[in-house]
C-alpha cells in the first residue's frame, strides 16, 4: 500500500489513476486501525484494479484530514474516478470492505 503524506500526492494519484481508489487514513496507535491491516492486505491482493493508499493521520498535512472531515480513526474512503463514492469510520469487516469497493 502506497503511503502518502500531503494533499499533493493525493490529487496526483487521483489524476493519474482510472478507476477506484481505497484510501485508509489511520495511526500507528489505533486499534482498529491495526485489527484490519490484514484484511486490507488480502483485500488489495484480490482487487489488482483498486489502487490502494493510506495516509497516517498524525504525520499527514492538515488538508487532507480537512478535505474529508476526518475527526476519528480508522477512516476508509473509496474514490471513482477522483469523486467519493463511500466514506466510513471504524473498525470493518471484510465483507462490509468488500461490499464498499463494489458499489
């Protein structure tokens, strides 16, 4: 998973990138954030058209966290063709997961 720190680097993997984009923004610290690294893990393998990122929410710069009003961890945003199609916060299933990336 491609790690990315500013807003910059996440508007040129958008513009660069056809199709969806799974962002995860989390910490080192949280819980649930580390409860569902291997889930993600299995779900970027299975989902090679899916980019996936992730931006540690205590080093990232203060836009992106603005940008999708990101007040708790973890939070998972799926991005079509640069727009949000599904945001949520908390810990996931793989199934619910799933069902987010095939809407």
């Amino acid at each position: 998973m491609k790690q990315i720190s500013n807003y910059n680097e996440l508007i040129s993997i958008l513009n660069d990138t056809d199709g969806k984009v799974f962002l995860k923004i989390s910490t080192e610290t949280c819980g649930p954030c580390r409860a569902m690294a291997p889930t993600i893990a299995e779900l970027e393998k299975a989902h090679q058209d899916v980019t996936f990122i992730e931006c540690n929410a205590e080093e990232c710069d203060e836009d992106i966290l603005a940008k999708f009003n990101v007040r708790n961890v973890p939070v998972i945003i799926v991005l079509n063709d640069g727009k949000v199609q599904d945001q949520t916060v908390g810990l996931q299933t793989k199934d619910a997961l799933e069902e987010r990336l095939s809407k």
